[in-house]
C-alpha cells in the first residue's frame, strides 16, 4: 500500500524506470515525520537500493520500526519476493548484521520458489 515507506515496496520499485507509474495519483504519503514524500528524494533513495543490493526504512512506515528487505530473484532475473528483516528502529544497527545471512536464505528460496 504504502511503497515508497516500507522496504520491501522499495524493493520491488527500484526495479522501475519510473516508480510514480504504479501510483496513479502521483501523490506520496506522508506517514510518519521521516517518510519521503517528495520523488527526487523517493528515488536518490532507489538509488542506494540499487547499489546496496538491499532496501531499508527506519521511521518511515511507523514510528519506532525499522526493516530491511533482501530480494529472492534467480540469477538475472527481477526480484520476485523479499526476505524481510524487522524490529525496533533502536536495533537496526543490529539487524544489519544479518544481511549476510538473509541474503544466503534468499540465495536458497528462489529456486524453491520460482
């Protein structure tokens, strides 16, 4: 619903040439104080998703929470699910450090999934 604010929706929209075309009012939500709603900002964000290989939200879906998403893709092919890690915005830092071990669970998935 909210894709510009959870890191799973960004995800998937760093996959777009143009993210505004899933949303047809051309207009994005601002849920909580640090929510991007501007889309220069939206996609500088898509950017790093990009290069990171991974999205993140801390604050922007709700206050206090935090989450990352790793895509399940096969090799070449568009993400086509996400492992999602999530938890209080206090502990991103930690949760981070798992990126790793997400990626090797979605490594593991695609096959099994698609």
């Amino acid at each position: 619903r909210y894709l510009h604010a959870s890191a799973a929706g960004k995800l998937f929209l760093s996959q777009l040439d143009d993210f505004l075309s899933v949303r047809p009012e051309r207009t994005l939500k601002k849920l909580t104080p640090r929510t991007m709603t501007t889309p220069d900002s939206v996609e500088d964000d898509l950017k790093e998703v990009r290069t990171r290989g991974y999205a993140v939200q801390v604050d922007e879906l709700a206050e206090g929470r935090c989450c990352l998403a790793v895509p399940i893709a096969l090799p070449g092919s568009a993400p086509r699910g996400a492992v999602c890690l999530g938890g209080a915005a206090e502990r991103f830092d930690t949760i981070t450090t798992h990126v790793p071990a997400a990626q090797q669970a979605a490594a593991q998935l695609a096959p099994l999934l698609f």
